[in-house]
C-alpha cells in the first residue's frame, strides 16, 4: 500500500543521498573535519527523519485499523518498530 507520506520521505533520503556523496567528495578534497563532521551530522538527520515519519505513518494508518481482535497484533508491532526509534 502506498501512503501519503512516502513522496515526503523519499525526498528526505534523496536529500541524505546528496549529502553523503558530499561527504565522500569532501573526503577525497581533504577538506576539514569540522566540516565533514557538519554534512555527517546532517545525513544522520534526513535519514533520521525519513525513519520517524515512516513508523509515525505506519502507527497511525496501519496499526490503528479499529479492529479490535488485531489489538493484540498491533501492540506487538509497534514493540517491533518502538526499537528504531
């Protein structure tokens, strides 16, 4: 199933994507590691981004279907996805 927020996330990984072939770039430029560090710090934020709303948009469209008997299901699928948080 597709949902509505997965044009928004693979923006966001397309984004980390530029950002890491910066870094890779930056590396062989030998440029500073301060600056390394900066594009590092922000492929570690897009990527970490695009995880947050991926399981936000799952809990919110997949586990809370109304469906009591999946209850149980549910609360088990959300302990498997509350450990990539």
């Amino acid at each position: 199933m597709k949902h509505a927020s997965h044009p928004g996330i693979t923006a966001r990984l397309k984004r980390a994507i530029g950002h890491l072939n910066s870094v890779v770039a930056m590396i062989e430029d030998d440029r500073s590691c301060i600056d390394l560090a900066q594009q590092l710090h922000a492929v570690e934020k897009a990527v970490g981004g695009a995880k947050r709303e991926l399981i936000h948009d799952h809990i919110e469209h997949c586990l809370d279907d109304g469906d009591r008997a999946r209850t149980k299901a549910s609360l088990k699928e959300l302990k498997q996805l509350a450990k990539y948080l």
